[in-house]
C-alpha cells in the first residue's frame, strides 16, 4: 500500500519513528549514502512556498535523488486537464508527488488517482509536514510531550488543524483561543477530542488568550490571513487584534517556554519584532527542522 501523507493523522501509526528519524538525519545519518538515488519527486505548488519548496528539494538532492518544481501555470492543469489524470500520467514518471493545494478536495482526488505516494504540502484543511518539524522541535527543547500544554493563539487554520491532531497523536495538551467563529475544523476538533481522551491528554478551544496562555509551555501562532482569504483581510485583521503574541501574553506562559510560529510572519500582526526575535523564540529551528522532517518524510515515503 502507498503511504500518502494528507492529513497528520496517517502518520499515527509511526509519528514518533518518522520524528526519531528526523533527528537522526540532523545528527548527520546517510549523509554519502544517497538512498533516494534515481529517484524523482513532482512538487506542485499552486500558491507560494520558501520553506516547503527548499526544504524538499534541498532534502531530495541530500538524499541523492531528483525534484522537480511545477506550477499549474506550465502544468496542463492550468489549461482544464483535470487533477485526476494530472496524477495518473504524473505516477507513470516519478516516485512520489508533493502537492500545495488551494483545495483540500483536489488534494484528495490528486492521492486517489496517484499510484505513487502524495504528500500534503498545505491545503486549506491541513499542514501535516508543517507539525512534523513542529513537534520534532518540541521534542528537542522539552525532551517530552506528556506533561507539555501547548497554546495556540489565533486563526484556527490549516496549521492549527493539523497541530491540534499531532498534539493528541503524541499525548501533549492542547489548548486554542481565538475568536467567536475563527476557530479550528468542528470534524477535526471531535476527532483530536477522541485521540486526546485515548492518549490520556487535554484538547480545549477557549476565546480568551490570556486563559489559554496561563501555564504554556509552548506558545504557537501563525498569520491571521492564510493564502487564499485575502478578501477577508480587513474583517480578519479586525478580529484578531486581540490576539496578538506580544511580550506582555508571552509572559503570561511559564518559565522556559518556547514561542513557534511556522513562518511567514506579518511581523507587528500576529506577533511583534520583539517576541519573534527574543530568548525564548524557536521560529528558526522550526524552519530548520522542516528539512530534516522532509527527508524523514520522504524516506518512509519512497521505497
Ligand atoms: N511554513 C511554510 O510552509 O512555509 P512556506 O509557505 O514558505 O513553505
Ligand atoms: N496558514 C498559512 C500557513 C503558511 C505556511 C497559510 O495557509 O497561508
């Protein structure tokens, strides 16, 4: 069976290996052992990436294989192809398809139709690899996960989604504030509600981010305007005014705790210069880790 990874959740069965795998990877492991050689991933961005496209591709040339960037502008899937047939000619030609998606929908059809493994590089849903490298940094700057209260303080997005998931997956607490209706997928909240009740932990949404602040050990939060809501823009900026992570809620958290954002920042919005480029900030190991995380990723992934 192909391993796709759209959601974190199929990752469950061996987050924990895939993290402890990252790690290795960072310490220095198959650094000249190439195990990807002769072996090509597809990326198709349909909205714009720093991060994801380097850390793949970066990852795919270090582990001795190929990746190749494509948008839907030089795709036939910008001209009415379907996505569809789009994965079924892509699967005759490489090893493993990446997909950035305006659509958690076309994401789905893209990995039914793909014989090949597909990875979920951001959907409108879900940001699994995004939590991967978000976890792997928890895991380095905590040395655990039980016990850990993660806040989460703001837009109740794809990142949020896929993180409130992990968070019950590795048995870390997980609380999310943010406005009345901005908050993570209701289907979504249920299932992380059912994971964190199996793995013996906490999954909470409250409206006040001062209460989900109080006692964090890690505080995490992302852009109030995700790529694809810019017509939103000025209603969402006026929403979550009161949500920014700024040093006054950072000190609310407990001694020791890690501030995270994936990245991009809108600086002076959801977080000020000062907490981002303070002590207790981890934004740059995050950005770090993704390429370790991809590698790990596209290890499991690619056989
Ligand atoms: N965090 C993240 O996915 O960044 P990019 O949009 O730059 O890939
Ligand atoms: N939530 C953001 C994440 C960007 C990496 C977005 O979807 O634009």
């Amino acid at each position: 069976m192909k391993l796709d990874v759209i959601s974190i959740l199929d990752l469950e069965a061996d987050l924990e290996d895939v993290i402890a795998s990252s790690m290795r990877l960072k310490a220095g492991a198959l650094r000249d052992a190439f195990p990807l050689k002769g072996k090509t991933l597809a990326m198709i961005f349909e909205k714009s990436s720093t991060r994801t496209r380097v850390s793949f591709e970066a990852g795919m040339a270090q582990l001795g294989g190929h990746a190749l960037n494509l948008s839907p502008k030089e795709l036939q899937l910008g001209r009415g192809e379907t996505i569809a047939d789009t994965a079924k000619v892509l699967s005759r030609y490489v090893d493993c398809i990446m997909y950035r998606a305006f659509d958690h929908g076309m994401m789905r059809d893209l990995a039914k139709n793909a014989t090949v493994p597909v990875i979920n590089a951001l959907d409108d849903l879900e940001h699994p690899c995004q939590v991967v490298a978000d976890l792997m940094t928890i895991l380095e700057r905590k040395r655990r996960f039980q016990g850990i209260r993660l806040a989460y303080v703001g837009d109740g997005n794809n990142v949020c989604n896929s993180l409130m998931l992990g968070a019950s997956l590795v048995g870390m607490d997980f609380v999310s504030a943010h406005p009345e209706g901005y908050g993570p997928d209701k289907k979504l909240r249920a299932k992380a509600a059912a994971l964190a009740k199996k793995s013996g932990c906490e999954s909470s949404q409250v409206v006040d981010p001062i209460e989900a602040v109080k006692g964090a050990d890690v505080i995490y939060t992302d852009t109030w305007v995700s790529m694809g809501m810019e017509e939103e823009a000025e209603e969402r900026l006026r929403a979550f005014q009161p949500y920014q992570v700024n040093a006054a809620l950072v000190r609310k958290a407990k001694r020791g705790r890690i501030v995270m954002h994936c990245l991009p920042a809108h600086r002076g919005q959801e977080i000020t210069d000062e907490v981002m480029d303070g002590p207790d900030s981890v934004v740059f190991d995050q950005a770090e880790n993704r390429m370790h995380t991809e590698k790990a990723i596209l290890l499991r992934a690619i056989r």
